[in-house]
C-alpha cells in the first residue's frame, strides 16, 4: 500500500506542469553554467597601477636606502579565462612587482629590474608583460640635516608704495626645516628657498602661500630629498605706515603712586619720524620711544639719552635719532640703609642647577617722600634675580638683582649685584 502511494505523488508531480518546467530551468542552468566554465574564452587584461616594492634586504646589509622608488606603479598584464581575470575578481592587491636589487654594492644610481608575480602561488592565469620592465633607484646612506629656510618675496610690481609704507625681512612659518636623503645629495645643499609670489603694493602686513625649493650652490634642485615641512608653508611680508609721532616714555619697576601719576618729562626732539603697523595707527597718540627703569631715577632733576634704534613700539626712520630726556620727581628726600641679609628670590632657571645666592650686605639708597622713608626698615627691601636668558654654569659668579620696595611713593635707586654659587 506505501509503494502504491509513493508511485501516485511522482505520478502527480511529473504531470505537473509548473514543477516540470522548473526543473527544466535549474538543469539548463548547471549545464549552461558547466559549459561556460568550460568553454570560458581566455582573455588578455591589463591591471593598472600594481605598486613596485624596492627589495631592500641585501642594500640594508652595507646601510644603504633607497631613493627615488616612492610611488612608483606600473601596469601589469595577464592572460587567464574571462572569469578568472574580471576587473571584479583580479585586481593590483592581488599582483607584487620587485624591483631586485642584487647588483647594488656601492651608492649610486642602478636600473633595476622588475619582476611581477601572483600572490597567489597556484594562480589560473599568466603574466604576460608589464609597462616597464626597469625603474632607476639611488641607494646610498641616509642623511639628515637642519636647513635654514631663507624666505623670498617675488612681486610683479613694487612690493609697497615707499613714500608710504616700509617692509622689514620676510617671516617664513618654518624657519628650517629637516631634510633627508642620501648622503651624497644632501651634503651638496646649500639653501632652502621659501618663494611666495604677490602682485605687490602691499598696504597692510600680508601672509601668502610659499613653494619650498631645496638647492645646490648653483640654484640647481637637490633630487632624492624628503623634508618635515608643513604642507603649507607661508611667507609673512610685514608693512608698516609711515607717519610722525609725538613721542613718550614708559616706566618699569615704578611705585605704585607713579603708575597713574608718572613724574613730569620733557623729551627733546618731541615727535619722531616713524613706521607702525597700519591696524595700530588709528588712535595712536603718541608712541614710546623706550623704557626708563625706576631705579634710574634720582630725587629732583634726571637727565637721560635714548637712542631710536632702541624702540620697540616702531620703526624708526632714521635709527640714528637720540633723545634727550628729563624727568623731574620734585624735591624728594633720599636715605641709605644697609640690609645685613638680603632676601633674594631667583627666578626663570631653565636649568636643573641649583642657583643659591650668597647672602651678603647691600647697601641701597632710597629715595621718597621724607616720611615714608622713615618708615622704612631693611624687612621693606627684597630682591628678585631674573636668570631669563642667562647662560647658567657651574660655579661662582655675579647676579645682577631687581630691588622691590614695599611702598607706594618710595623707589631704590642705582643697581645691585650678589655673588651666588651655582651647583648640580
């Protein structure tokens, strides 16, 4: 009774006509997709842009690199069966192309030549041919050395109008810059050139985008080089307007009571032919032609000389200019105290020495309102020793020492030095 139901349902499905013709369908299918395979026709296809890797196994041995192999490509050809070697199946991560570099024994430039193989170690199609059968490669031992970069303004017209404006030294963003190569080119550097090009007539301090040129001494390029700079170099052209101004002087160290009452100055000649920068102009009353430290003020009349090419608020035009200055503090009185055991601070130490200061008598003078000078003991006093700058060494040498006063109308006048011991 089963087998009679078994011989029914094929019965039924064989007679079904829909069943039938799927199963038609899907046996056409294998057998087309057998024959295809099969019979796939072989064809030639070129995959573009296989990377070339330099074999530096055996030039590592004497110390040499390679130059000049960086993003090098070529395009390889294979044959294979259309299936094998589609631009969706085959592509440049799939191929290797080796420079080799057996005969490499000295520094210098070689042809080498390039063989292109399958990653694959069993694959279904050949290698027929590739772009290029050679590349040239310098080896040599690396090389690395700082290289200043010397900024250069190129304009097409005048770079400012100078009966208005003054340019001072190109600034670059980078001021060297780290160059590596081989050896024997990098030793024949002799300057970085940052150009920057600008229609000119500049009237104001301007930045533009610089191309960086490595050069031998007869402006030639240096081949083979790599460099850390920025990939944006800049030139920064600085303008300043040039004007007349009243001229001033600032204070340093000044008592408290001083800052919004400054002692009377006369400053002869009173104004100075001078170049500032445009956005600073606008509202510029005077400008300072210097800083007059406190303790170079004496009680009653003060008598100083300042030079022009001293000022740091412009530009003088004619750095030659000095300045006669008169500063008048009124009938002040003046006292002398010695201090037994200075207080004496050390500060901006940019080493790991250790700066101790020996503590000896000073002696200072004082000057201030009578009153207040009587209030004064050697506790009022202190010293700072500012090592910004200085070249600290081991040993015994000399500080010179800023004198802090705690009043508001008194000032120490004069300077001040202390011995001090520096060790590790």
């Amino acid at each position: 009774m089963p087998t009679t139901n078994k011989r029914a349902r094929v019965s039924t499905l064989l007679g079904n006509t829909r069943v039938m013709a799927l199963v038609a369908f899907l046996l056409a299918l294998v057998i087309w997709l057998a024959v295809s395979i099969n019979e796939s026709p072989v064809v030639d296809r070129v995959v573009r842009d296989v990377k070339v890797e330099v074999d530096e196994s055996m030039p590592a041995q004497l110390g040499y690199e390679a130059f000049g192999a960086e993003n090098l490509y070529v395009d390889v050809t294979v044959s294979g069966k259309r299936y094998e070697v589609g631009d969706n199946v085959l592509t440049a991560d799939d191929l290797t192309v080796t420079a080799v570099t057996t005969s490499v024994d000295s520094p210098g430039k070689y042809t080498l030549q390039l063989r292109a193989a399958s990653k694959d170690p069993n694959p279904d199609y050949r290698i027929i041919s590739k772009s290029k059968d050679t590349i040239d490669v310098y080896f040599d031992a690396p090389k690395t050395i700082d290289v200043p970069v010397e900024p250069v303004v190129r304009s097409s017209g005048n770079l400012v109008d100078s009966s208005k404006f003054l340019t001072q030294d190109p600034i670059p963003s980078q001021t060297s810059v780290a160059v590596r190569g081989p050896a024997t080119y990098v030793e024949q550097i002799s300057h970085a050139y940052a150009y920057a090009d600008t229609s000119g007539n500049l009237r104001n301090s301007e930045t533009f985008d610089a191309t960086l040129k490595i050069v031998d001494e007869n402006d030639d390029p240096v081949r083979y080089l790599s460099t850390d700079a920025a990939e944006n170099i800049t030139v920064t052209v600085p303008v300043y307007q040039i004007t007349t101004l009243p001229v001033t002087v600032a204070f340093s160290n000044t008592p408290a009571a001083y800052i919004d009452h400054p002692p009377k100055i006369s400053i002869s000649p009173s104004t100075i032919h001078v170049a500032v920068d445009p956005d600073k102009l606008e509202g510029m009353k005077r400008i300072s032609i210097g800083t007059i430290d406190f303790s170079e003020v004496e009680s009653g009349t003060t008598s100083l000389t300042l030079r022009a090419s001293d000022m740091t608020e412009g530009i003088a035009m004619d750095p030659s200019d000095e300045f006669s200055v008169t500063i008048n503090t009124g009938n002040l009185s003046t006292r002398t105290i010695q201090i037994a055991r200075p207080t004496i601070k050390v500060t901006n130490n940019a080493t790991d020495l250790e700066v101790r200061p020996i503590r000896e008598p000073i002696t200072v003078t004082l000057i201030g309102p009578e009153s207040d000078l009587a209030e004064l003991t050697a506790s009022s006093i202190t010293f700072t020793a500012d090592l910004t700058g200085r070249n600290v060494e081991e040993g015994t040498t000399r500080l010179a020492l800023t004198p802090s006063v705690s009043s508001e109308t008194c000032w120490c006048y004069g300077s001040y030095t202390c011995r001090a011991t520096i060790r590790s």
